[in-house]
C-alpha cells in the first residue's frame, strides 16, 4: 500500500530543512522513538501532527534519531548497536537508534521524576501545602534514574555524531531531556545545540518546588545549548527570570539572551502548530465521514466537545461542573444539549493520574444521575484513543471547551476550528499557551472559575451565526498562517543564523566556538 503524498506543509518542511541545515548532521533526542517496534516485526508510529513534523525534518535532512530504549525489542535493538532503519519503515528514510536503559532506572526517570514531579511544577499541578515531599526516594530517583537515563541517551547520540560527516547539530525535545545537553557539550564543545520545551514554564517562585541541586542541573542542562525554544513569550519571560533569581546570570530580556560560562544562550518563543492540511484530508477521510453520521443520529440540537487526555492539568473536573451549573442555570437546555467528553486515558502507571480518571467517572455519572432520563444522556463519556473519533468530534461541535489549568500550547484548540463544520465556538482557557494567538477570537474563561465557565459556554451557545462565522474565520486563517511549517522553518533559521561559527572537526574540549556573523541578530522570534 503506498504512502500518502506528503502535504504543502511537509513539503516546505524538507524544502527547508535542505536550505538551511546543509552545514549540519541533525540528530534529534527525545524520551520516545516516533516509531514503536512490536513482535513480528510490527511498526506503530507515534500520534500526532509534531511527530509528523519532526519525523519530516529526519526524512529531509537524513538526521539520526536517539531515545530511550522502553521495551523489550527496544532493548535488544539498544543492546546490539543496531538501528530501526529505514527499510523497516516506508515513511522513514532515517535511523532511529534506542539507548541502553535498565528497566527499574527507567520507571524512577519516567513515573517519580519526568512525570509527576517535573511535569507537576511544570504545570503548577503541586497542592504546595503538603505537596511534593522530597526525601530519599526522590533523591534516588534523581540520581539513579533521571541522571542516568539522560546520560545513556546522550552517550548514543555522541557515539552516533562522531561516524557523521558534517557538524553535528543536536535537536533535544521537551522535560524528560533536561541533563543530556550538558552531558553533549562537555564532550563536544563545538556542537550546535537547540532544545526546545513543549510545556509551559513556571515563574521562579514555583521553581523553588524542586531542590536547589537539581534545578541547579536542570539550568546547567538547558543552558549548555546555544538555543532554548519555548512556545509563548510568557514562558520566555518566565525562563530568563529564573536565569536572574535563581541562577544569578545576566540575561538581556528585550533580545532573549543569557550569559552563562562565558556563552551566549538565545531563549526564543516558537508557538507550536498543526499540519492544517493533513488535518482536513482526514477530516474528510471515509472513516470520519461514517463516525460523524454516527454523532448525527445521537446528537442533540446543540453539541459541546471536549478533547483531552485524562491529565489533572487539561482541568476537567471545573469543565464538568461548569456544565452542570449551565443546566441548573439556563433549565431550558435539558434534553437539547449534551457534553461529549471524548477522553485519552493518561499516564495510569502514576497514582495521581488513576486517581483522576476516577473522579472524572465519578463526576460525570453524578451529573447524568441528577439530570438525565431514559431520553437523554446529558454527558456522554467516551475513553480511548482514536484520532477518527477525534476528528468526528472535532467536525460536529457547536462549542469546543478547552479550559487547562496551564498548557504548553493545546492543539485540540488549532486542530477543532480547522475540521469544524459548523462555525463552532471555541470557548478557551487564558492559561491555555494558544490563548495568545486565538484568545481574542475565542471566548476566553479563567480555568478556575466555573460560573464564568458556565456564562462564557451560555454565551457560546447562544451567539449569532454572523458572529460564529466571523470568529471561526478568523481562527482558521491564523492557524493556517501559523502552520508547523513555519514552527519548524524559524526555528532553523535562528539554529543557522544565531549558532556559534564552528572552526573545524572536532576541537580540543576548553576551548569554545567564535560567534558568527548572526550573532548580533536582535529581537525574540513571534
């Protein structure tokens, strides 16, 4: 069966991958292969549009792919030296390469450091009255595993740079990866190296949730790259403020700069986005097109969507209770509305998350058992992970609901409006990262108020079909303006205009690069 043709977006992406990388070798690092060997030589890919992007740039650029080996067969491939290469994989003309891990020292770097402990401050998700408690366990989870699990990932793409025959350029992604860049740089200084970070980040004071010494790492990791990408101007702030308060550095905030050992490291806003026209030809795939006659036979006159993974900070509980306080205020929606809450079970190897998942059950079939009757579900919950179920989803909404309490980026709130049918309204968090590009043409809300909540979902309901096509327009032109092309393109222009000159094969470690003629570039990238 042969591959889809690659889309305009994908297309741009090796176009420019091809212009502006030609002087490096790119190997990119991350905590999860984009593809997931299974028995009998099966391949599942990795979900979603940053994969397919990044997967895209490894196809142009025939880059190398370094993670952590997680399975078994991953294990084996890690312990022979071997790579899942590209014969194995039509869509994947470059090796993907698995570290060495022990399985115990990788559950302490995944389930007690990455997630929860990280990705809890991250989120500022810690109930800090009594949350998190840092004692040996947590020590040792540091130390024999998060340490460890970077050390072994950044040892197979050292190993893998010194057979490359150009500079080697290392493209770290998101938290799991924060010590790996130093582990890189103190063996190759001339390395070009960017990391670039998928969740949001705090303000100092919440930093302070993790010990001296290991956000001390943590800012040594990040700060041996010449380039650190976050998604919003905010996080940029937010970074270079934690560069001055908890690291004492000197930071030039109007250009995003840090010194820090004698180097400059350029902190940039990159708003992450979708593949709009990939989502639209599977919006209009056959599989879709059957699952929305599905919705159309149970759906009421008025449908809201929420798409999510059961993570505590997607805030679902507020958005539930928010909904229960529309039916108890506006008595006339009953039996004309329903909340369908199409949700991805998440991370359930961690307490917090199970425990989660089950008060989402809990809340939802209190609601259904206070309103609902024989004729009418008033909050449907579906758990799995479907991405055409998604898009059916996405296609038939009225209002799509995304209230984090702190995200990133959220691409449920670029990925709905562009599939969307029915000029639907996006009624859209303020701590949500696409808040700064969509806010004004979604109705905004305060994740933790739930009467504003249930006001803003009335209100949405209620809009003129003027006003819903005006606002959904105007979405869709920002996001299709803002595509992951253009996510990925200012990223390599900055990676080839802002990284230090590099002299020659690799020098003696000590000595440090020139900067090159970008290097007086000014001015964060929007």
């Amino acid at each position: 069966m042969s591959s889809p043709e690659p889309t305009p977006a994908l297309q741009a992406i090796g176009r420019d991958a091809a212009r502006l990388l030609g002087q490096f070798s790119p190997i990119i690092l991350s905590n999860r292969a984009p593809v997931e060997p299974r028995s009998g030589g099966q391949l599942v890919s990795g979900a979603g549009g940053l994969v397919k992007a990044l997967t895209s740039l490894a196809n142009a650029t025939k880059a190398s792919w370094v993670s952590a080996a997680r399975t078994e067969i991953e294990r084996e491939l890690a312990a022979s030296g071997r790579s899942l290469g590209s014969d194995a994989n039509a869509d994947q003309a470059f090796p993907i390469f698995f570290a060495p891990t022990d399985p115990a020292a990788y559950d302490l770097h995944y389930a007690v450091i990455s997630n929860p402990l990280l990705w809890f401050a991250h989120h500022y998700l810690w109930n800090i009255a009594i949350e998190p408690v840092v004692d040996q366990s947590i020590y040792k989870a540091w130390f024999d595993g998060y340490r460890v699990i970077n050390a072994a990932i950044a040892e197979r793409a050292l190993s893998i740079s010194r057979q490359l025959p150009r500079r080697p350029l290392f493209l770290t992604q998101d938290y799991q990866l924060y010590l790996a860049p130093e582990h890189i740089r103190s063996a190759l200084p001339d390395a070009a190296m960017q990391h670039f970070i998928h969740v949001p980040w705090p303000e100092p004071r919440y930093m302070k949730v993790l010990p001296a010494a290991m956000r001390e790492g943590i800012f040594k990791g990040l700060l041996a790259n010449d380039i650190i990408g976050l998604q919003t101007s905010l996080d940029v702030h937010n970074f270079l403020r934690c560069c001055v308060e908890l690291m004492g550095l000197r930071v030039v905030e109007a250009e995003g700069a840090v010194l820090s050992g004698g180097r400059v490291v350029w902190v940039r806003a990159y708003p992450v986005s979708i593949d709009v026209d990939a989502m639209r030809q599977l919006g209009e795939s056959p599989a879709v097109r059957e699952l929305e006659a599905e919705v159309a036979v149970w759906r009421p006159e008025k449908l809201i969507v929420r798409v999510d993974r059961t993570d505590p900070s997607k805030n679902l509980i507020r958005g539930f209770l928010a909904y229960e306080r529309l039916l108890e205020d506006h008595p006339e929606y009953q039996g004309r509305v329903t909340l369908w809450a199409f949700l991805q079970p998440s991370r359930q190897d961690v307490d917090a998350y199970r425990q989660y998942l089950e008060l989402v059950r809990s809340t939802v079939a209190r609601i259904n058992t206070r309103f609902g009757n024989e004729a009418w579900e008033p909050t449907r919950l579906d758990l799995g992970e479907d991405i055409h179920r998604a898009l059916a989803a996405y296609r038939s909404y009225d209002v799509l609901l995304v209230n984090p309490i702190l995200d990133g980026m959220n691409l449920v709130a670029k990925e709905g409006p562009v599939v969307n049918q029915r000029s639907g309204v996006l009624v859209l968090s303020e701590s949500a990262g696409a808040h700064e590009e969509l806010g004004t043409h979604g109705v905004s809300i305060n994740p933790f108020d739930v009467e504003v909540t249930a006001r803003a979902i009335h209100r949405a309901l209620q809009m003129s079909p003027a006003e819903r096509v005006e606002r959904s327009d105007a979405i869709n032109q920002i996001v299709a303006t803002n595509d992951v092309a253009r996510w990925i393109r200012h990223q390599l222009e900055d990676i080839r205009s802002i990284t230090p000159a590099f002299r020659g094969p690799f020098e003696p470690e000590g000595q440090s690069a020139g900067r090159g003629p970008g290097a007086q570039r000014t001015g964060r990238r929007r």
